[in-house]
C-alpha cells in the first residue's frame, strides 16, 4: 500500500481512465481545483506486483468541528481484497493524520465496499449534503417504449426541433471549447459556479479516448446552441453538465439533445442513464424537465462515516440528530456551505 501526496500522479489516472468505476472526481485534476478551496489530498494505492490494482484519492480540510476527509466517489478497486486493504488503510491514514471525521461517498461500489466499511466501523451517515436523489431511465426498453414513457410535451418538443433543422452530433477535443462558453453562458444565467475549461481539456484527454466521456452538440442553422457532457460509470450513463443558448425562437435544442443523450447511452450498451440530481417539488423547473424524459426517482445510497478521536461516538450521534431536527439540519447546511461555499461541480 503506497502513500502519495503529490499534485500529480501519471499512473493514478490512468488506472482511473482504464477502470470501469473510475470517476472525475477521483483525478489529479479534481484534487487541483479543489486546492483553490482550501482543500488538501492525498492517495492510497494498493498494487500487486508493481500494478495499481485500487486506490482511493482523499480530499481534507480543517474545518470549526476539526479536520474532515472525503473520499468522493470512491475507493476504485479491482477486488474485493484490494478494496478491504484500501478501507483498512484509509483507516490507519485517518488516525496517524488526527483527521477527526471520515466520509466516503462512493456512487459507483456502495454495495461491493461496504462490507469492508462495516469491518472497520463505519456506518451510514444520513445526509448526503449533495444530491439525495435522481432519476434513472432504463435503457433496455427499445426506442418506441423510451419515447412512451415521456411526457407528452417533450415527445412533442423532440420532434418540433427536428422540424426546426436542429441537428445533434457527437462532439470531439475541438468541441470542447464551445461547450465550456455554452456551460458558462447557462452558469451566468442561471447563476451556478462552472470548472475551467482547462478540466474538461483534461478529461477529454483522460476519458475520451477510453469512451468513458462523450460530448454532444447541437446546432440551429450551423450555430451550437446546446451541449452536453455525459461520463460512463460501469453500466451507467451519468448526465454530467449540460447547457443551452437561449435563442429567439426558441427551437428546443435542449429536448432533442437530451433525446439523443439517451439515444447514444443506449447505443453504447449502457443499462441506465442518470439524469442527476433531482427535486420532486413541482415548481422546481429543472427537476421537472429532467423527469419528463421518462426516469424513475432513485435515492442515492447514503454515504458511510467514521469518527474519530475524543467522543468519537457522541460526535456520530449529533451528527446523525442533526438531519432529523430542523434547527439543527440548517445548522449542518450552514457548515456545508462554510466546507464547500459555492464550488463548481
């Protein structure tokens, strides 16, 4: 098991890019941007005969309540004793750190880490603080019962922008640019912070060659008036960051991307596509258009946690109390902003 804190691990990454689970948020280059907020990292990565067989990228900041670590969506593994040996060694790390609360969101392998977890005793931790729940859209039935299963409206928006000459395509490295200036248009608008274009530069050249990433663009009379950047992890199609140009008319570019979206997921031999966080509050407007397409609600797995130090278990005990009274939930939220405050995602 290999101790790193380097800004840069050449190797680590690749594995990343090779693995079936390797997610964005496990990079090099997720740590970078992480840094500007005030964020340490460092890696855990166990090898077998020289070869990087797992691992787990831990994010760590001081916070009022102590250190706090995170392992976001992770740890990546090729076995289940490569991810018992990553779980025990993340342990060990947290004690010799004096890190004083532990918590590993894993999207991906919830299930295959969390035996590991329990050994080393870690527990559901309630509140995610992040997305608690999606909506995910079974690509195994065939495109005729996919279009069923949509509202009536966004069949009818799907078919109105093919009317209008929308055409989408599939985006490559030279696209890349004018999807970051689509995403920072829609993050002004909508008033939500938005990664540099330097990263998904990065991606691209991580993931894109190993078809974990794909980019598709939409254009009105030669002109991109939408995009969207969807990752593969294992089975699953997650819809990333998407953006849109308001143009006048508006020829519902936004509808026949996701469309295609879901088109190219299921093409690709994907079984779910993940359509990403959701509300089910009927006046939010984003959550609506997402689960118009047909989705079923989902709640994401609650990520596991461990304290440590001094009252360890009564620390674990108010955290948990907290989700569960009001004044004490805005509380919590309150130090997730101070955490997290307005970081792009």
């Amino acid at each position: 098991m290999v101790l790193s804190e380097s800004p840069e691990d050449d190797e680590w990454d690749e594995y990343l890019a090779r693995h079936p689970l390797g997610h964005h948020e496990q990079t090099c280059g997720f740590a970078r941007i992480r840094r500007a907020h005030r964020f340490d990292a460092f890696r855990i990565v166990a090898r077998d005969r020289g070869a990087v067989v797992g691992g787990a990228q831990v994010l760590v900041r001081r916070t009022p309540a102590g250190r706090f670590a995170l392992v976001p969506q992770g740890p990546v593994f090729d076995s289940d004793e490569a991810a018992r040996a990553i779980v025990s060694a993340l342990d060990d790390r947290a004690r010799s750190a004096g890190i004083d609360w532990l918590r590993i969101v894993a999207y991906g392998n919830q299930e295959r880490i969390a035996a590991a977890c329990r050994t080393h005793g870690f527990a559901p931790g309630g509140g995610t603080w992040f997305d608690e729940q999606s909506a995910l859209i079974d690509l195994s039935l065939d495109e005729q019962r996919l279009l069923e299963g949509m509202h009536k409206k966004s069949r009818y928006n799907v078919k109105y922008a093919i009317r209008q000459g929308v055409v989408v395509e599939a985006g490559g490295e030279a696209d890349v640019e004018e999807f970051h200036r689509l995403l920072s248009g829609t993050a002004t608008s909508k008033a939500f912070p938005v990664l540099p274009a330097g990263y998904f530069a990065h991606l691209w050249r991580l993931f894109g060659g190993r078809g974990k990433l794909h980019l598709l663009v939409a254009r009105h009379q030669g002109k991109a008036v939408a995009a969207r950047v969807d990752t593969i992890v294992g089975d699953v199609a997650c819809a990333n960051w998407s953006a849109v140009e308001r143009v006048k008319p508006d020829v519902k570019a936004n509808y026949l991307i996701e469309w295609e979206a879901i088109r190219r997921a299921k093409a690709l031999g994907c079984r779910w596509l993940d359509v990403g966080g959701v509300s089910l509050d009927p006046g939010d407007s984003v959550s609506q258009f997402k689960l118009a397409f047909g989705g079923r609600a989902v709640r994401y797995p609650d990520p596991v946690d461990k304290f440590y130090g001094a009252a360890a278990g009564p620390r674990r005990a108010l955290f948990r109390l907290s989700w569960k009274v009001g004044w004490m939930r805005r509380k919590t939220l309150s130090l997730k902003n101070r955490l997290y405050g307005r970081m792009a995602y």
